[in-house]
C-alpha cells in the first residue's frame, strides 16, 4: 500500500490563524507537535478543523516557555476529508511553532 507522507513547518505564528493543511482525498493527520519558541511567556493555543464551524482538537492550550506539547499521540490519526481545514492559532505573536505530519491521498 503506497502512501504519501508530507509535512508542514509553520515558524513564527502568532494571533493570526495560519493553514496547517487543506484536506484532500482523505488525509490522515499523523502528527502535531506546537512548540512555545517563547523564552519568557507562556502562550495559549488553539488547533481546530473548519468545516461549516470550528471543532477543535486543542482549545487555549498552555505551553510554557521554550516547551512543546503533542496533539496525536500513540498511532492515534485524524482523517480530513476534502475541504476540512486544519488550522491553528497563538495568543501572543512570533511564538508558536507547528510541525504536522500527515499522509496525503490515502491509497489502497
């Protein structure tokens, strides 16, 4: 079963919500790791799919400074079917940075 294994690095972000990914073809969401770039604030996180609403995934998470968290965890995956957007936000600027791993086009 050939799949297609993609990331996205957002550096930086701050209370402007940003693109984490646009779903396609039923991506799977692998992994999301938020880190606190802060050295002296602890920030507030918001991760949420927007599909007619926001449903969020994380929701004024704390993260202390030069820490991060792990949203997906154990094998655990999240499934976007197409046009579900993955986004997230901070509370302070330039603090946040955001690795997330997924699969595109999920093939059988």
């Amino acid at each position: 079963m050939a799949q297609n294994f993609r990331n996205n690095l957002q550096r930086n972000v701050g209370t402007s919500e940003v693109t984490l990914i646009t779903g396609g073809d039923f991506d799977a969401v692998i992994g999301i790791r938020c880190c606190n770039v802060s050295s002296t604030a602890t920030i507030l996180v918001d991760v949420y799919i927007v599909n007619s609403s926001n449903h969020y995934l994380a929701k004024n998470v704390n993260i202390p400074p030069n820490s991060a968290i792990e949203l997906i965890q154990g094998g655990a995956k999240i499934v976007l079917k197409n046009g579900d957007v993955l986004k997230a936000v901070s509370n302070t600027a330039s603090s946040l940075d955001i690795v997330t791993s997924f699969i595109d086009d999920i093939s059988s």
